[in-house]
C-alpha cells in the first residue's frame, strides 16, 4: 500500500539509492507507450518558490522525447533487491526493448501524472515540468567536458515541480 508523505520521510533512503545504484525515472509520451531508465543525477530543492526535482536527460535518450510531449515524468526509488533491474534499465533502450514486460516492473497510475510509477519500488516523487534548459559547453569545466561530455550529447536539465511524494506503508 502506497500513501503520501513529505520528502524529508524518503530523503535518506532516495539519496543513497541516487549515489548508489541509481533511481528510476519513469516517462510515457502521447500514445500511451512508456519508458523506465537509470538515473544517477538529480537534485532535489526549491526553485520559483516550488518544490523541485530537477533530472538530466540526454537528447539521444529514448525518454527524451517522452517528457517533451507530455512534461512530466515520475522519480521511482527501488526497493532493495532491485539492483540487478537497476542496471538493466540503465543499459537497455526502451526503443529496443520493453523494460517494464521483460524486468517484471507493475505500472501503477500516478495521482497527478499520466507518467507511470512503478509498484515494485518503495517511494515516487511526480513531476510536472515547469522549466528547462540545456547544457552548454561554453558554461562549463573542461574536466567536466572531458568526463561527462566527451561525445557532445549534452544534457537537457528538467525542472519538475514536484506535485505528490508516495511511500511505501
């Protein structure tokens, strides 16, 4: 059973598992196809007097195009056990493949969003965007260019007012 809490409830476990494994961020576009894939960057905080949670996102990734059409994506936190299908959704493309079928990943409705979230995970933070912007090369280190950057495909920096927080009970 999943009930809404506040983000202090899930802070610690959601950070570990981002530093860590990773978390899973959850999209789907017009035509009610969906995508799952690893994230291991985030920030959570305010911004524009809203509560935030802000995903990196490359334009080569097939979630892209996803949070684009609809604006909105979904930050699942996997439960422990998960690893194994943390890695999977960080290495297999939802253009190829269909990570939810072939991992075993239940869909659940958000409240607020149409993006899924994913039952086997024990926390889910929705999101509505409400500010982009892009990476660019000329406003950063040449370490982080060299080691982050090195093909170009520089990240698009979703801000994603966070409308509902859900936990496991």
């Amino acid at each position: 059973m999943k009930s809404e809490c506040q983000l202090d409830d899930i802070f610690q476990v959601m950070q570990k598992k981002l530093s860590h494994e990773g978390l899973l961020l959850a999209s789907s576009d017009t035509e009610d196809r969906m995508n799952v894939m690893t994230i291991g960057w985030g920030l959570v905080g305010r911004l524009w007097r809203e509560p935030v949670y802000m995903v990196a996102v490359r334009p080569s990734r097939y979630t892209f195009n996803f949070i684009e059409a609809t604006g909105e994506f979904s930050v699942n936190v996997p439960a422990e056990g998960m690893e194994d299908t943390v890695t999977y959704c960080g290495q297999a493309s939802g253009r190829d493949h269909d990570k939810f079928r072939e991992r075993g990943l239940t869909v659940v409705s958000g409240m607020h969003v149409k993006s899924p979230l994913i039952q086997e995970c024990i926390a889910h933070i929705e999101c509505k965007v409400i500010g982009t912007s892009t990476v660019r090369p000329e406003r950063i280190s040449s370490s982080v260019q060299n080691s982050c950057y090195s093909a170009g495909d520089y990240h698009t920096l979703y801000y994603g007012r966070i409308l509902t927080i859900l936990k496991d009970v």
